[in-house]
C-alpha cells in the first residue's frame, strides 16, 4: 500500500508541476487557461507541493494572494493528510 501511496503522490504532484508550466505559456500566448479551481483542487488533493515547485520555477501565480497564501497552507494539509494516512493506513 506505500508504493501506490507514493506513486499517486508522485503522479498529483508531476501533474500540477506541468500544469502550471502549460499555464504560464498559455498566458504567455493569451491563450485560454487552465482555471485555478483546477490548481486549488489538484493541490487539496495532495499536489500543493507541486504547484508551489511550479510557482517558484516558472515565476507564475506569484503575485496572486490566494496562491502565495493558500498553497502553503494546502501544503502543510496535504502533509498532515500524507502523515496520517502512512501512520494510520499502512
């Protein structure tokens, strides 16, 4: 049950990174873009850590109070969340 645990922790994170490289080119591009609910809602569900990766790295978001306040907040929940369930779960 830990490798899968791993694997989809791996995976949500990989896909918000990417996700907000896609983003910044298409605001780059003005093109149309990924909504944040989607970012808010991948990063609740264990990606917040890759969102943050992806804000630092490709300088996007940045400005915006919601995400330099609530990805660290949804950080620290997802690490809670990651700790009970390899505690509690495994």
């Amino acid at each position: 049950m830990d490798s899968s645990i791993l694997a989809y922790i791996a995976a949500v994170n990989l896909l918000t990174l990417f996700l907000m490289r896609v983003d910044k080119q298409k605001a780059i591009k003005n093109q149309f873009r990924i909504p944040e609910r989607t970012f808010f809602l991948l990063s609740f569900l264990g990606g917040a850590i890759g969102t943050y990766i992806g804000m630092k790295i490709f300088r996007h978001k940045t400005k915006h109070g919601k995400f330099t306040i609530g990805i660290p907040l949804l950080i620290v929940f997802n690490l809670a969340a990651f700790t009970y369930v390899f505690i509690y779960m495994s």
